[in-house]
C-alpha cells in the first residue's frame, strides 16, 4: 500500500481555490477535473523549441502594465507564453486563466482572474483578496475592490488572460478596462488574443505603457526553423529552408506540417506544391496526419472531434470503443500530431483548431448518421459528472428534445438562476428547428430558453403549452417536468404582481419535491428556488392584507 504524500502548498491553494470557486454555484464534479487546466499554462509538447527570443520578448513585456499578445491561429502565442512561464518570470508572481467562450461572463470571468491570483501566491491572508467572491452582479463597487486589493500585494504580479478573443460581454470588457485605467505598479497584464481586444488602448500606447507582440514577432527566424526541423529529425539545406520560409512567412503550424511533408518525403519533391491557405492545409493534415493513424486510430480521432476539451475517460464514453483513450491521446500528443496536452487532474486535451475542423467535416461527410449519437453519448457524460453547459450544448446539438428535456428537469433549469445563465442562455439560443408537429418536450425546452434569455414577453405561451402537452412526456420524467412548470408559473406571477399564484404554484412545487420528485438530483435547488418565491408571495399578500385596513 502505498504511503499517503504530504499535500504541497500549491495543492493545499489548488483545494481553496475550488472552494472559493465553488461558492459561485458551480458543482465540484465540474471543476474537479477543469479547474487546474484553465488556472495553469498549457504543457509544451515534446520537442517544442524553446525560443530565446521569444521568451525575451515576453519578460521583457512582462514589466510593463501592459502586453497584447496578437496573431491568427497557428501562430504559436499560447506555448511560446507557456514555455517563457516555465522558464520562471522575474517580472512578479505568474496568474494564468485560460478563456473559453463560456466564460464572458463577469461573475465566472472575475471569478476565476481571483482563484488565479490566488493561486499564484501573490494575495497574502490579509490582503481582500484573499477572500474576495463576485456576487450576483459585479458592479463598479465589486472592481473597485478588485482594484485595491491588487494596489495592497507586496509585489507585482503577472496575469495572462489566454484566448482573450473569447471575452465579448460588455461588463467584463469594461471590467477591464478599469483595471487598465489606473496606474498601479503590482499590476501587470498580459492579453493573449487572435484579434485585437476591444479596449482604448492609444493612451497607453501613446505612454509606452502597452507592449505588442504580433504575428511577425512570433514567425520563426531561419535558425529558429532549423532547430524545429532538427527537434523533428528532418534536415534541408539553405535553398530548401528559404522556399518552406517563402510558404509559410514562419508561421509555426504551417511549418510543422511542411515538416511532416519532410519526413514523408526527404527529397522535398512535395514543398514546391504546398502553400500556407486553409484548403491546402486541410487536405495535408488529412492525407498526412490523418491517413498517416492506423485504423482505430483514425475512428478515434473522428468521433471525439466534436469535443473542445477531451479526457482518456469523455474519450472513451464517446467514442463507444474498448477503453483506451487516454493512451491514445498520450500517443497523439507524443507524435505531436496537432493534440496539445493541458496541464491539470484529470490528463485533459485539446485538438488544434485546423485539425479538429478537418475531422469534424469528414465526420460529417463519412459517418453523418453517428454524429447525433456522439453528442448524445457526450451530453450524458458530462451531465453525470456535473458540467450542464456542456451536457445542455451536446444535447442541443444531437437535436435529441427527450434528453434535452430531461437534462432540463433534471439538473439544468436549477442552474438558470446562477452564474452559469448566460452560458446557458446561448447554447438554448441555438435550439435546433422542428421537422413536422411538435413533440411535447419542444415546449418545455423553449420555454427554458427564454427564462435564460429572460424573453419573459415569449415564454408564456410555451409554459401554456407544456402544461397542455405534459402528459405526454415520458413517465419518469413528468414529476420533475411538473415541478419546473409550476416554478416556471410561479416566476409569470411574479412578474405579474399575482401573490396568489406565487403561493399557488410554489407550494405545488413544494408538494412534488417532497414526494413524486423528491430524487430529482436538482432538487435541493428547486426547494430553495420554491421557498424564495413562495416568500416573496407571502410577503405581497401580507403587505395587500394591510393595505386593506381592519
């Protein structure tokens, strides 16, 4: 049996930040395995080419207020920022948040810049900081304290925010650009972005106060190629290396897969044909990484291309096959065939953006009919493990209404009043159209939709109809279904001003949810939604009960 290790002081952070993290509603099941990935930097693959240069470039930007690091896909900017971070900064303690498009959202978005400055072990037990939670709203007094709590650390601290592109919200990018106005010497921001961000930053560019790294800053340099083309065991002489130059203007991606045409092809009889646009890439990354995986390497590859993130064990629930994902995404990682590991629990990956594109379109041409299962498998994975946004987004995309509805009853409906609602605002904005009469599920998954979208004018008519329809559900899933419409109702009362309907339908829902519904695994959260409103109609109708007189 194995001796149990001493906790180190970074996971002993790692625990607290997951708590703090926690009190935002978020399930601990969901971040367990995330949480470490998105607060660290990615791990560099094997082989990476460690850039001086580069890595310069970004201490030397680190000392400054702040850095937009800019450039299309491809370039290279997060693993060249990840391997400057693993070289240790001396510019101040190192906060990393690694963006992705469901994180516009302020409370979640600051939520996770507080754990990564935590965790960085730049916030002392003293400083506000430290126990800092955004609530509900994040309004200008919440970044103000933000503000002070950064303007009190005893030394400077960098914070990379990585895919900063994915950040559209209007609060966060104010937020933002709050943080950016005052001067404050502990402060020091780096962008990590496709696009330039949307914040006024002539001023601090007139000031010298922003450094900008872009795409012509990241393109490898002759030697720089060369020591990528060694790492790769290939070799080409000058004439050689200037053409793969000439195609690529040292973008990093094109110049692994004109590496990959080396290794195929030593003599380089193929270079002259390739070119650096999507279509040429496309089918290279097919033919050559591809085509290059035996076969249920391939399949692999394919069914687990509708994933963002993938684990050994997602991998393995989606793609149907004998367990073993883990070390196929070890393998792939390794070969460096364009899967980079994220470090963290858990052993997550991501596919690069080109290639996950190219496997996702020749799934869709090659095994169309297996794509509604995959989202199905995928959406039960991530309901079972505690992540809804996910779960919700490959149900939506299965187009299957019968899981949907029941991952709504189940777990999600709970969550549209925390601070996952935007999130889920957006993917059941995407809801798929009906083909022929509509099944009874649609109505209660619309009306879901525009609570989330808070389109309280539209989602009357959908609640009228789901109750009209509610028979019709599946059997296990119609006590759960009628507790969601009566608080469904209960909010139309309160939007009404109807303390009687309030009352009405909170203390129905409460009747469910001690008997017929009492195993919902939401149903802790319905009970407390229930109770606030049903209060809120007690209150109402005590307050008319006075009006009235003796």
């Amino acid at each position: 049996m194995n001796a149990e290790r001493p906790q180190s002081d970074a996971t002993i952070r790692s625990r607290r930040t997951l708590r703090q993290v926690q009190a935002l509603n978020v399930g601990e099941g969901a971040l367990t395995h995330l949480l470490d990935a998105k607060l660290a930097p990615p791990r560099p693959p094997p082989g990476f080419v460690v850039r001086p240069r580069v890595s310069g470039m970004f201490e030397a930007a680190a000392a400054c207020p702040l850095t937009v690091v800019s450039a299309g896909p491809g370039w290279g900017k997060t693993l060249a920022a990840a391997a400057w971070a693993a070289s240790g900064p001396t510019a101040g303690k190192l906060a990393w948040v690694s963006l992705d498009e469901g994180d516009s959202d302020p409370r979640l978005f600051w939520s996770y810049v507080l754990a990564a400055l935590r965790l960085s072990g730049a916030v002392p037990p003293e400083n506000d900081l430290a126990e800092l939670v955004p609530g509900p709203a994040v309004d200008e007094e919440m970044i103000r304290r933000i503000l002070y709590g950064i303007s009190q650390l005893p030394e400077p601290v960098v914070l990379v925010l990585d895919d900063f592109h994915n950040i559209h919200d209007a609060d966060v990018l104010s937020g933002v650009a709050t943080l950016l106005r005052y001067e404050l010497p502990q402060r020091r921001l780096v962008l990590i972005t496709r696009m330039d961000p949307v914040l006024s930053l002539h001023k601090l560019r007139l000031s010298g106060e922003l450094t900008e790294i872009r795409a012509a800053d990241l393109a490898f340099s002759p030697a720089e190629a060369t020591a990528m083309l060694d790492q790769l065991g290939v070799s080409v002489d000058a004439v050689r290396l200037a053409q793969l130059l000439g195609h690529t203007e040292g973008w990093a991606a094109g110049l692994r897969l004109a590496a990959l045409t080396l290794q195929v092809d030593p003599s380089g009889s193929q270079l002259a044909e390739y070119a650096a646009d999507d279509g040429v890439v496309a089918d290279y990354l097919a033919d050559q990484v591809f085509l290059a995986q035996p076969p249920p390497l391939r399949d692999f590859l394919l069914r687990t291309s509708i994933l963002e993130r993938v684990s050994g064990e997602l991998a393995d629930a989606v793609s149907g096959g004998e367990p073993g994902g883990h070390q196929y995404l070890e393998r792939l990682a390794h070969a460096n065939a364009f899967v980079v590991g994220l470090r963290g629990v858990g052993h997550w990956y991501r596919y690069h953006p080109m290639l996950r594109g190219m496997l996702q379109h020749r799934l869709s041409t090659e095994q169309s009919v297996t794509v509604p299962l995959l989202h199905r498998r995928a959406a039960l994975w991530f309901a079972a493990h505690d992540h809804p946004v996910e779960a919700t987004r490959h149900a939506v995309s299965a187009g299957d209404w019968a899981l949907l509805s029941e991952l709504l009853v189940t777990r999600v409906v709970a969550r549209l009043v925390s601070v996952e609602r935007q999130a889920l605002g957006r993917v059941l904005d995407k809801l798929p159209p009906i083909d022929g009469e509509d099944p009874a599920e649609v109505h209660l998954c619309r009306a879901a939709r525009c609570l989330a979208m808070s389109d309280f004018a539209a989602i009357w008519a959908h609640v009228s109809r789901a109750w009209e329809t509610l028979p019709q559900l599946e059997a296990h899933i119609r006590p759960g279904a009628e507790v969601v419409l009566h608080l469904f109702s209960a909010i139309q009362g309160r939007f009404s001003g109807d303390a009687a309907e309030l009352i009405n339908h909170t203390g129905r829902a409460l009747d469910l949810l001690r008997g017929a519904a009492v195993a919902l695994p939401a149903a802790e959260e319905y009970v407390a939604i229930a109770l606030n409103l049903r209060g809120m109609g007690l209150l109402w109708a005590g307050a008319q009960w006075v009006g009235r007189g003796p």
